[in-house]
C-alpha cells in the first residue's frame, strides 16, 4: 500500500503545471542556470530513473534537498514538526473528550432540550468552514476586542523562562479553539447514534431492571462498547499529526508543517512535499494496525 501510495503521490506531483526549475515561477532564471539546477538535482533524469533513485534515498530516511531553502527535508520538517504535534495532540484530546461528553449526555437526555441544544450545536460545528471561523474569531476576539494576539506564535518581544511558554499558549489558543470546534460536530452525532443503539440493548434493559445506577451504566455499558470505534477514529487522526491544518496555519501565521505543505506546493517544492505525504501516509498505515491491534485486546470476539 505504501508503494502504491508513492508511486501515485511521485507521479501526479510531477505532472502537475510549472516546475520550479523550469522558469515559470522565476522568471530571471537563465536557460543555463536552470539547466545546472536541473542537473544538480537529478531533474534532468527520466521520471522512472528519479523514482527509482527516490526510493533508494527514501530507505536511509533522506528525503532530499529542499529546493527553496537547500536545507535538508528532515531538517526542514524537523523544524517545523514540534509546534504541529503539540497543537494536533492538544486538539484531538480536547475534540474526543468533548465529543464523548456530549454524544453520550444527549443520547441520555434523548428528545430532551438537551439533546435538541447538542444536536443543534453539532450541526453548525459540522457544517462551519474552519478558515470562515477563523476569520470571524480573529475580527471579534483580536481585532474588535484584543483579547488575543492575531497572529504568529509569539510576541515581538518574548518573555524568558516560564512566560516564554505561556506567551506562546496565548497566541495558540485562538487556532486551537477552532480547531476543536469545528472537529466535534460530527464526533458528538456520531457517538450520540452509537449511543441510542447502546440503549436500546436488552443488557441495558437488564442492568436499569436490577436498580444500577445511571453511572455505573455509563462506566460499565456504554463506555466500554463505544471503546472499538471510538479507538478506530484515534488510528485515523495519527495522519493529522503531521500535516496539521494548512488553512489554519497559513490563517494564523504559525511555522508549522501546515503552512510547510501550503508554501511548498505553491513553490512546487517537490522533496518536501513528498517527505510529507510519505510521513502522513506512514502514519496512516501505522493507525490502522495500532487501532486493530488494541481494537483485539478490547473485544477478543473480533479473532473469530
């Protein structure tokens, strides 16, 4: 599957309108110089011979040379990694425990105000663009009001020590915010449906029949049967580990691999961008096979 996966990625990347040695992007670039950078890159093979010498690059973990810096690609990332995994873990934390709370609260308060007030809030978190949130919150809370710094990750003039980290807790809250509210939409309608279907089990009939709490139903019914898909969903988020959110990046101003991707693709920053995709696709495997794996000691049935 990874194989399939670079080929396609190698191949469509290299068919895609203007390149960045070959002038479009940059004008003042004589045909001589963009000869010899084509040469010193390796451009100047055929696309087979570069996919094959790719490959071979690819397992020594070398992912390259960056065009526009000439730095290394995992150099580069490397740079640009931490700010992302620590934004993306916060948020997937937050989005999940959020989106439990509230599928489960609703499923019991069914038909209720509750429920009507969390179905109708999923819905607009489901249907609200991410970059359109952004844009409203930093008019209102940065610009109209101040409360937040518009954008970058820290302040012009950073603190020392302790306020260093706090400064830059500041500056991302605002993305991070949006980030967890535009993912719980469909999370909470999604656990609030598996929720109901709990419900609707003779053991729950059975459990309420003897007197058990409300509580101890959550704790030793519903939680533990929305354990498996809630785990699958956790496999498949590991990719945005590392892309993290172009449009929110870019929006903000954060160096992270969002905004990475989105200056590299525009730059046709061909090492990069494959150093990415592979990482993310990897990621994506890797996710699978940890949520089958945790997903067999949860429920022993599925070896059947």
């Amino acid at each position: 599957m990874l194989f399939l996966i670079s080929v396609l990625s190698f191949g469509a990347i290299h068919m895609a309108p203007n390149s960045f040695m070959g002038g479009e992007l940059n004008p003042n670039m004589t045909p001589e110089a963009i000869a010899q950078l084509r040469s010193i890159y390796g451009l100047d093979k055929p696309l087979f011979q570069q996919y094959i010498d790719w490959v071979i690059n690819l397992f020594t973990l070398n992912f390259g040379i960056s065009f526009v810096s000439g730095s290394q690609v995992s150099e580069v990332v490397a740079d640009r990694l931490p700010v992302t995994l620590w934004m993306n873990i916060i948020a997937m934390v937050l989005t999940f425990g959020l989106s439990l709370w509230m599928g489960v609260k609703a499923a019991l308060m069914h038909g209720k105000k509750v429920d009507m007030f969390i179905s109708q809030f999923s819905l607009i978190s489901f249907a609200m663009p991410s970059y359109y949130l952004a844009l409203v919150v930093m008019m209102v809370l940065s610009v109209a009001l101040g409360w937040f710094p518009i954008a970058g990750m820290h302040s012009l003039e950073p603190p020392e020590g302790l306020g260093y980290y706090i400064d830059m807790a500041w500056h991302l809250t605002l993305p991070i915010a949006v980030m967890v509210f535009v993912g719980v939409g469909s999370l909470v309608l999604y656990i609030r449906s598996l929720t109901l279907e709990i419900l609707k089990s003779d053991y729950i009939y059975f459990a309420r029949s003897r007197g058990i709490s409300e509580n101890k139903i959550i704790r030793y019914y519903i939680l533990p049967n929305l354990l498996p898909p809630i785990v699958t969903m956790l496999g498949l988020s590991l990719p945005g580990l590392i892309g993290g959110s172009v449009i929110l990046e870019s929006i903000f101003g954060i160096e992270g691999m969002g905004q990475l991707f989105y200056l590299s693709a525009m730059s046709r920053d061909y090492p990069v961008i494959m150093g990415i995709l592979m990482m993310s696709a990897f990621l994506t495997l890797i996710g699978n096979q940890i949520a089958d794996a945790v997903l067999l000691k949860l429920n022993p049935f599925v070896r059947r």
